[in-house]
C-alpha cells in the first residue's frame, strides 16, 4: 500500500518514493533549548512521531535526525536581536561565559527529552548539537563561498539571495512578499531585503565564538541544519520537517544555501510542514501568559497521554485550537476507550483484516490520524468483530496509546472510603449523592466506572 504525503514544495500530495529502496532518511527541525518547550513544540514532536510509526509500520527502515540548536539562533528568525542561549543565560542571573551556556541548554535539552518519553514520543537516531558541530558549519559554507553565493559585510558572511534563481519556490511568495518587515535595516551593506547571515562577526560581547576564514564569530541559525542534515543523511535525502512558521524564512534559506553548496535539486524531495497549535482560535504567546507544557498540563490533573491523544483528533495539517475544556473531553474519551479494551478477552492472535486495511489506508494517505482513530472507535464498538485485542496492539504501534498497558497502582484510604460510601449511595438510589462522589474521586485523581461487576476504579493516566 503505497504512502501519500502533502509536499510543500509542489502543494500536492505525491506518492513517496524513496531514494533507497525500503530506506527513508528524515531531517526534523529541532528545539532551541533556552526554555522549556511548551505544547505547541511537543505537538510538532508527535507529528514526526507519528510520521515515523507510519513509515515503520509500512516496513521502511528509518534515520530520523533532529538538531538541538544551542548557539546562534537570534530572538528573530531573520538575524535580528540577541542569541536566545545568551538572553536565557541574563534571565536566569548567570555569567555570561560559555559553563553558563552549556548549562542552560543541558538543562532545557533534558527537559526536552523528558516530556518526549512522556509523551511516548521516540527519540531519533541522531539529536546533534549545534556547538559541537561548527567544524562542518564552516566547511559547508566555504563550499557556498567559493561558488561566488555570499559576500562580507560589518556584521558577517552574507548569503545572496538574487544568486540563487529558486528563493522562492518553498514559499510561493512575490518578490514584493519576500522583504519580511525590517530584515535589513541590521545591516545597511546587505544587497537584498532577504539576503541572510552564514557567519556573524563583530560581535565582542558573544558567550561562545569560533575562529573562521571570515572572523571570529558564530554560526547564523539556518546553516546548522544545512550541515548537521548532510552529515548525517547525506547531500540529498527523503523528508524534511518543521513547523509551518518555518517555510518563508528558515526552510526557504536552508534550501538556498544547501542548493547552493551542494548544487543538488531538489536537496530535499518532500517538505511536511505541521499546522500551528492556538489557544481558543488565537495565538499563543508568552506575552499573553497562555503557554503551557506538559508538566504544567499534569499538574492541572491532566496526563501527556490524554494530550497525544487531543493530537490525533486534528490532522496535522489543520491547526490545532486547544483549550481546557477539549482536553478534558479528550482524556475522558481516552479513559473510555482504555476501559472498554480493558474488558475484552484475550482472544485470537490474529488481526481483523476488515479493520486493519481500513486503518491502514487511512495511515498511509498523509496521516490522516482522525480517520484512523475513528476506525479504532469503530472496531472497539462492533460487537460482532473478532480479533479486537490483536487488531487494537497492532494499531497501537502507530498511536502510541498504550491501550493494552495496565495501570497498577494502590488505592488510597480515602478513594475506598469514597467508594463505600457512593455504592451505598446507588443502593439507596440517590443518585445525585452518587454522582457528587463520583465527581470528587475524579477531582482527585481517579476514575470510576460502573460494570456488572460493581464499581471498578481507575487511576488518571
């Protein structure tokens, strides 16, 4: 069954063909760690997870590579303002020295890491550093300067975008489109609105600064892709991802100076852009105090699970609208389907074909995830389906639920004095006490369920 994905350089959904046969080599942009990643980040995370899973799940042997950027990524993405790691370093009361920056992105990088295996998320093959990795920034772009592609000014090596015919071609933008606000007004020697920094020099007051045939300095953001990518995937590779901010600036510069240094086109076949997470419709912003992360969504009685699978519920090319009250209703529906798979039999090894070619043509047609989960749904409450149990691991593997794992836990004091009391409520057949205690266990953590068998409870995941 062949594989479908939307490319963003043709607008089109194109069969993938990989450049190896059974392989598919994988570049996902990843995080800048001069803060914690909040749940925008970790939906984009799920997306190239669920990616991968597709291409497993389709027998494709995967390298998936994604960067940590801990120097030169600015506070814009158009080479304006201070270095994130620096502004982090002041926020936090350190020196300015590099211990101090190391540090910050260690701390953040772990955090990362953390909420990733919360989340279910698989680590890539590879997740280099942008600091240990400058040798190969400097040399990919040499190969840009000596092609007559960059040229010098006060603020450093800069990259010339009238040189390169296809600027435009990722973002589909007019040249008029393509000034992105005061980029230039940094550096008056630039020659174009777009042009953009390779290497930044004159720039005493830096943490962290390497020597080059340009100065002293440090690398612009967009090259550390362009070198890490090829040093692990090679000059030509399958996939690239990112987020859809990405795609005037970042993904557009990193085609043009890749194209330029390697002198292949298409560098990257397929481009998969994800659509933006919002809060309630809007934009979610630090200055608005309406970002949160994975911790703070637990803290607030919420598991990660319940939000991977608030993830799945909206194509990955649709924004993404998020509030409390969708969260709720997810992890509801989530603990739902956890409990009515907890009370099927074991059954048969065998998988339903009916069920699995379904959910598997719908995987295959560019991830679309709520189609398949609706299957799952389907499946879950056809009575007259076999192989549930078999069928439901085998979709597990791409939606990474855990929807066969058990919860084992102990039960407090207080939930089985709660739980007395509320059976002796139904006995008694008031109902409105019944639900009242029902809803105080779920306040604290617990969810009840009433069977054939008496009550059953169960943990919040």
């Amino acid at each position: 069954m062949v594989i479908r994905l939307f490319n963003t350089l043709t607008r089109k959904k194109e069969i993938f063909k990989p450049i190896k046969k059974g392989r598919v080599g994988i570049y996902s942009c990843g995080p800048t760690v001069y803060w914690y990643q909040h749940i925008g980040n970790m939906r984009y995370g799920l997306f190239t997870d669920i990616l991968k899973r597709i291409f497993i799940y389709n027998k494709y042997e995967i390298k998936h590579v994604m960067n940590i950027t801990d120097v030169g990524h600015l506070t814009s993405d158009a080479d304006e303002g201070e270095d994130k790691m620096v502004k982090a370093i002041k926020r936090e009361g350190l020196e300015l020295n590099e211990q101090s920056m190391l540090k910050i992105a260690k701390k953040y990088t772990d955090f990362f890491i953390n909420d990733l295996k919360k989340l279910n998320i698989a680590l890539p093959d590879k997740m280099p550093k942008a600091t240990e990795h400058i040798k190969e920034m400097i040399n990919v772009i040499k190969k840009i300067y000596d092609k007559g592609y960059a040229y010098q000014t006060p603020v450093g090596l800069i990259f010339d975008t009238s040189k390169f015919k296809n600027y435009r071609e990722l973002a589909k933008l007019s040249p008029k489109d393509m000034k992105f606000g005061s980029r230039v007004q940094i550096d008056e020697k630039r020659k174009n609105p777009t042009d953009f920094a390779l290497w930044v020099t004159n720039q005493p007051n830096h943490v962290m600064q390497w020597n080059s045939p340009w100065g002293k300095g440090f690398p612009g953001w967009h090259i550390e892709c362009s070198a890490m990518s090829s040093k692990y995937l090679g000059e030509h590779f399958d996939i690239h991802t990112g987020g859809e901010e990405h795609i005037p600036i970042h993904h557009t510069n990193e085609i043009a100076q890749s194209e330029a240094a390697f002198g292949k086109h298409p560098w990257v076949n397929y481009w998969i852009h994800l659509r933006w997470l919002k809060i309630k419709g809007g934009k979610m912003s630090k200055s608005l105090s309406n970002v949160y992360t994975i911790s703070e969504l637990e803290q607030k009685g919420f598991s990660p699970l319940s939000f991977r699978y608030l993830s799945l519920l909206t194509h990955y090319r649709k924004p993404l609208n998020f509030d409390f009250e969708s969260l709720q209703s997810a992890q509801d529906a989530y603990l739902r389907l956890k409990n009515i798979i907890d009370n099927f039999s074991k059954g048969s090894l065998r998988t339903n074909k009916q069920y699995m070619d379904a959910f598997h043509k719908a995987i295959n047609n560019d991830l679309d995830m709520p189609k398949a989960l609706s299957i799952l749904w389907k499946l879950v409450r056809d009575h007259k389906a076999k192989e549930k149990i078999a069928t439901i691991k085998k979709m597990d593997k791409v939606l990474g639920l855990d929807l066969l794992k058990k919860e084992e836990f102990e039960i407090p004091e207080q939930i089985k004095k709660l739980i007395t009391e509320r059976e002796q409520a139904r006995k008694n057949k008031n109902w409105i006490k019944s639900d009242e205690i029902r809803n105080k266990i779920k306040s604290l953590g617990y969810f009840i369920e009433d069977t054939s068998k008496g009550q059953k409870i169960k943990k919040v995941i």
